[in-house]
C-alpha cells in the first residue's frame, strides 16, 4: 500500500526535475568558468526552487500532524486538504 501524500506528486517532481536542470547550468556556468555573478544568479535561483519544494513538503507535514491529532472537532481530511490547497496557492 502507498503511503498518502498531501501534495500533487506530479507538481513536485516537475519542480525536482528543474531543480535538476538549474544544477546542471550551474556546474556548466563553473566548468565554463563563467562570472561570478552568472554563478550566483544560477546558485540563488536553484534556492528559490528548493525553497517552494520544501514548502511544498512542509505543508504536507503541518497536514500529517493535523491528521494524527485525536479530538479536533470538525477535522477531516477534506478541510485539511482545502487548506493545503490555500497554503500552497501561489501569491
């Protein structure tokens, strides 16, 4: 049985596979021995990525924990994943 996750897998791993894609133009941006500036241009958008995937992931923890509380009246996996889904909207 899979694990439930409570993000779009598919969204993810698109992110992942730029991510990816960014190292890879940075380790040519090196290896060219390109402007340190062009370096660190690459180096902070690579952040950026990793930090909405790790959002992302963060999200689908806050919603775990939720999930695993007993007595919270009125908590369904509905409302958790609406609220997901209002947490991850991009703004």
């Amino acid at each position: 049985m899979q694990r439930q996750v409570y993000w779009d897998e598919r969204e993810v791993l698109n992110r992942l596979r730029r991510i990816e894609g960014q190292v890879r133009g940075l380790q040519q941006l090196v290896e060219n021995r390109e402007s340190c500036r062009a370096i660190l241009t690459q180096v902070a958008a690579c952040e950026g990525a990793l930090q909405q995937v790790a959002r992302i992931v963060q999200t689908c923890s806050v919603a775990e924990a939720l999930l695993e509380l007993d007595g919270i009246q009125g908590l369904d996996r509905e409302s958790v994943r609406r609220t997901l889904k209002t947490m991850n909207r991009k703004g």
